[in-house]
C-alpha cells in the first residue's frame, strides 16, 4: 500500500483554489452545477470507448448505480487499463494530464481534463470530501480531496491496493444522492443516464452498453449492431492540413512543456503522408531545419509563427488532402434501427449525407429524421460530435432556424438527428457545448435538410389551419407505407413504359397522353389496391406523365407522346384555324413549306424598302 499527500506552493495553491471553485468548473465543463452528473457521466462514457478503440477492442462499457450505496455510480470498460503514472498526473493541477490534447483529429470531442474535472465536481458537490476510485490493471486507486480549514485550501491524497480489475477500467465516482441526481422522479428510473446511453448507442454501432440500477430494480442493455464499423480514431496520424499555423505552434509548445524536443524529422513524420524519410529530408531541406529540432522554432522565448508558418506550407505541399470518406460515418442502416427503437414509424425514415471540403478539412454531415408513431409526441432532437453525442440538443448554429424554415416545430411529433464528423470543430465556449460550422457547411447542411424534409413539408401544408400536423395526416400520409402498398406515383413510374407501349402500338404510332392513362389505370388500380385513383385525367396526363418523361430522359427519348389541343390559334390573313395539341401544331408547321416562306420573308423585305 502506499499514500501520496500533495504539498504545494502558494501559487499551485492559488490556481488549485480556482480550478476547485463552482464558477470555473462551470466554465470548464460547459454546464451549470446541476448538470455536471451527466457530463461527467458523457467524458467517462468518450474515455471508455477511446480506449477500447486505441487498442482495437470492440468496446463494451457498463454504468451501474451501486447496490446499497445511492451515492455512487460506477463505469466499467473493457479497455486496456489506465496506467497508473497518468493517474498519477491527473493530480497534478498545475499540468493537462492529455498530451493529445494538441493533436487536430476527428476524434471525440472531450474536455481534455475529464479526471481533473471529476475530482473537483465531487469535492465542490459534497462541500467537505469528494471521493473517486479508480480500479484498474489490479490496482484500486482510492482518490480523497478535502480542505484544509487552517489553510483553506484544498488537500488531494491518492491510496493505491490491490484491486479486483484486471481486464479494463472501473472508475466510481462518489456524490451525494447521485443516483437520483442521474434518474428522472416522474420515470421511477435511471433515466438521465439511460437517455445518455442512447445517445452513445445512436453513434457508436460498434459498442455494447448496460445499465443497471439496483435502486429500481432498473436494466437496459444494447449489444453491437455493426462491429466492423469504419471510423478515424485517435490513434490515426492526423493531417497537415488541419492546422493553422497557431495550432500548430501550440502543438509544438506542448511538446516542449513536457521537455519532449523532438528532432524536426521525427516531428514531421508523426504527420499523414510524411512518414517516409525522403519527405521529412525534403520538408527540412527546404525550411532549413535539417539536424534541428523543435526548440530551434523558438525566439525570444516563445514560438516564432513565421518560422511555424513556413513549416506548416511546406508540410501541406508535401502531403494530400484527406478526402471527407476517410473520417467514416455511422450510416443510414444503424440510425434507421435506432429510431426504430423510439416508437417511430418505420417507414417514415429519412436520411441524407453531406460530404465537403472546406479550407483543406474535410466535413461529413449526416441528417436523420423519422415521424412518432403517436402525433402527441414532440420533438425531440439528437446532435453527436465526432461519435460522441452533444449535451445541447442542437448545438450547431443556424441549424434550429433551417429546421424552422423546412416546417419542423417544436410541437411536431419528429425526432431528428444531426452528427458532424470533422477534425476542425470550432467550440465557441470552453466547456464545448455550441458550435460553429463554415458558411460553406452551413449551407450545404440546408440544402440536404431541404431535400430531408420535402414529405414532411408537404404533409404539414395539408394540416390543421394552426399548422399542427395531428394522427390523421398522418396516418393518411403514411398508410400506404405502413399497408405495404404503393402509392400512386410509384406504381405509375413502375407501369409506365407497359402502358406508352400498348398506347403507341409498341411505339410505332404517336401515343396520346389520354389514351396513355387508360392503359395505366387498371394496372395501378391493381396495384395500389384503390379504388378510383384520380379524381380528373389531368393529375396523370398533366403530373405523373410530364414529370416521367422528365426524370428519366435516356429512356424516353423516343417516346412519340401527344396531348390534345387546348386552344386555336387563327391565323390573322389567312383566318386558318390551328388546333393547340400536339398534333395540330405539329400538322401546321409541316406545312409551312420552303416556297411559302420565300415568299413572306420576300414580302417583308418589300415593306422595308419601301418604308
């Protein structure tokens, strides 16, 4: 057994007292001190599956409520196991703990001092002691912090045994009735933190989750939907063309801070595309960095950003754009059977996909949406980051208002996804709760939503006059669907051609658009299972017929299709009569021949010499 007290300076003191007082934490977690249970409970859940997928483990992460104990709760990962100098320095509040923290890459959005915060949040939240233990690799970390009245500050002390954990992590955090600080009391259950799981499980078809809550004799779980998942993790070599040039000079400052020089060769290599040492040589021949390392890139005792800028151009020209595929997606499949598991209705699913490069990074946006079985439903909405779910239901900014614009309300019985992978996220609070995308992003983001919602929006302009779509639009909109039936216009597209054919006498004879729709009735009527499908000819011969044609070029190209006159048109010398269908016009300017027209353009020649 051994016991570690840490003493420190009137300045560590200092920056500990302000890191440990409820308005930073706050700031750091993003959250006001109500919420920090679930957030905290997200940074755990983001560590757990990091882990797993650095050492290629199909993640399996378990939450439980302890059994007799309301204030606790515990995580549980199948990962490789916390090594315990890194607990060690999670201590250290003078330190990050991450030394990835400066890496640019698609990985999970985190707080990057998750222990730190968690040990602060349980001191701060009990207000005399905060506990944390952390059982791993055979050792149980038993983590204290406590103040010290005579000097008010606080005191850390960290036991280590011999713990029960051999395979993972199993970290329990200690919080006055955390348990139903994590449940919701109208739900009777552990609702908080199952919510959370089904976020994670949105985004993360590769994992398995549990949930246990003894308390209310309470049990969810979820295994992997699709385990062989393709995704960029953080073990990935990230991109020089991720960066500006500040990003990368406190990326080399941080190397620095932990008095880890690197030669310029090997700091080079650690980049996509630059691993190869005829790279590295031709990137520090051409900055003038061969035999150097990165301590040469500071003057006056800081990083010079003209040295880091002419190594930053230089790395992006020696190395390619990573191209918006390789980040990975979770897909259409996954989110269709997850929703399906929020009691919407199965066929109403929609999905779009936006892939774009902005500035050399590389976006991949996808959008879901599906429609309550029940229409006294509302909206919910689900926002993820990189695979990690967001705490604010739509943190993207100008995304609520595009939602409103496609005529999706608060009061609508819809649930909606939005998940941004990209390795450039621009947080705009230090707690990383809202978000701000490229104009360029933005936009395309509401083009696709557009296109998203087009049966939604058309549905809602057949609702009530207060604009709430209720059971029976619904179920008017989507009984086809649900019956396993056609609608209409596809069973027309499908029968199409049969009936151009019959009406053409196999395409030997001008087809009229009227006698088209007689050799399509019978056929949808058989299909869609109606009775009547038009209320007049013109829904066929003015709408599905023209947008056919319209939509499929290639094969109606030779399609001879007329349509009757719907007007005269007389000629004002000759009074002849022209019928305005297909035919008639067709018949008139046949005969136009070529003698006529000399003629009339000799006639209009003689009126301009003469006026």
């Amino acid at each position: 057994m051994t016991l570690h007290t840490l003493n420190r300076t009137a300045f560590e003191t200092s920056r500990l007292m302000e890191f440990f007082s409820e308005k930073e934490l706050t700031l750091q977690i993003g959250l006001t001190r109500d919420q920090w249970a679930q957030a905290l409970l997200k940074e755990l859940l983001d560590n757990s599956l990091d882990a797993c997928e650095a050492a290629g483990i199909a993640p399996a992460i378990h939450v439980q409520c302890e059994v007799g104990d309301p204030d606790s709760m515990s995580v549980t990962d199948n990962g490789p196991g916390i090594p315990r100098d890194i607990i060690t320095s999670s201590l250290n509040y003078a330190t990050r703990t991450s030394s990835n923290a400066m890496y640019v890459s698609p990985s999970r959005g985190q707080l990057g001092n998750a222990l730190k915060c968690l040990y602060a949040a349980a001191f701060v939240v009990d207000g005399s002691v905060g506990r944390i233990t952390i059982d791993t690799q055979g050792q149980l970390h038993q983590i204290e912090v406590r103040c010290d009245t005579i000097r008010q500050e606080p005191v850390i002390t960290h036991a280590v045994t011999e713990g029960d954990v051999k395979i993972g992590t199993k970290i329990t955090v200690h919080w006055p009735e955390l348990a139903s600080v994590l449940s919701s009391h109208k739900k009777g259950d552990f609702y908080i933190a199952k919510k959370m799981l089904w976020k994670f499980e949105a985004l993360n078809p590769h994992a398995g989750f549990r949930i246990v809550c003894p308390i209310d004799d309470y049990c969810y779980s979820v295994e992997p939907t699709l385990v062989d998942i393709y995704k960029w993790t953080a073990t990935m070599p990230t991109s020089a063309h991720w960066y500006s040039a500040e990003r990368l000079g406190q990326l080399i400052a941080a190397h620095l801070k932990r008095a880890d020089d690197l030669p310029m060769g090997k700091f080079v290599a650690q980049f996509r595309g630059l691993s190869a040492s005829a790279k590295q040589k031709t990137i520090t021949t051409m900055t003038g960095l061969t035999g150097k390392t990165l301590s040469c890139l500071v003057e006056d005792n800081d990083i010079s950003l003209s040295a880091v800028s002419e190594l930053l151009t230089v790395m992006q020209q020696q190395s390619d754009l990573v191209k918006p595929e390789k980040l990975g997606s979770v897909g259409s499949v996954h989110l269709k059977s997850w929703m399906h598991g929020y009691d919407v209705r199965e066929e109403s699913f929609k999905y779009r996909m936006v892939k774009t490069v902005v500035g050399g990074v590389p976006y991949v946006i996808e959008l879901a949406m599906a429609i309550f079985i029940s229409s006294e439903e509302r909206l919910v909405c689900s926002s993820g980051v990189n695979f990690t779910p967001m705490l604010i239901a739509c943190p993207f900014k100008g995304v609520e208002s595009f939602l409103s614009e496609n005529r999706i309300d608060a009061y609508d019985p819809i649930l909606f996804l939005i998940h941004v992978i990209s390795p450039s996220v621009a947080f705009t609070d230090r707690g990383k709760s809202q978000v701000t995308l490229p104009m360029q992003v933005l936009l395309e983001v509401r083009e696709a939503l557009e296109l998203l919602t087009k049966d939604w929006r058309k549905l809602k302009r057949q609702a009530d006059r207060d604009g709430r779509v209720n059971q029976r639009h619904i179920d008017k909109a989507l009984k086809d669907e649900s019956d396993g039936k056609m609608t209409i216009k596809d069973a027309a597209y499908q029968i199409m051609t049969v009936a151009y054919l019959k009406a053409s006498n196999n395409g030997t004879l001008p087809a009229n658009a009227r006698q088209i729709m007689y050799a399509a009735r019978p056929l949808i009527i058989e299909l869609t299972g109606k009775g009547s499908p038009w209320k007049d000819s013109r829904r066929f011969t003015a709408g599905l017929l023209p947008d056919f044609i319209t939509e499929n070029p290639k094969l109606t190209e030779t399609w001879d299709v007329v349509f009757d006159a719907r007007g005269h048109l007389y000629e004002p010398h000759t009074n002849r009569r022209v019928d305005l269908g297909t035919l008639g016009v067709r018949n008139y300017l046949k005969s136009w021949s070529e003698p006529v027209i000399a003629k009339l353009e000799g006639q209009l020649f003689n009126l301009q010499m003469l006026g």
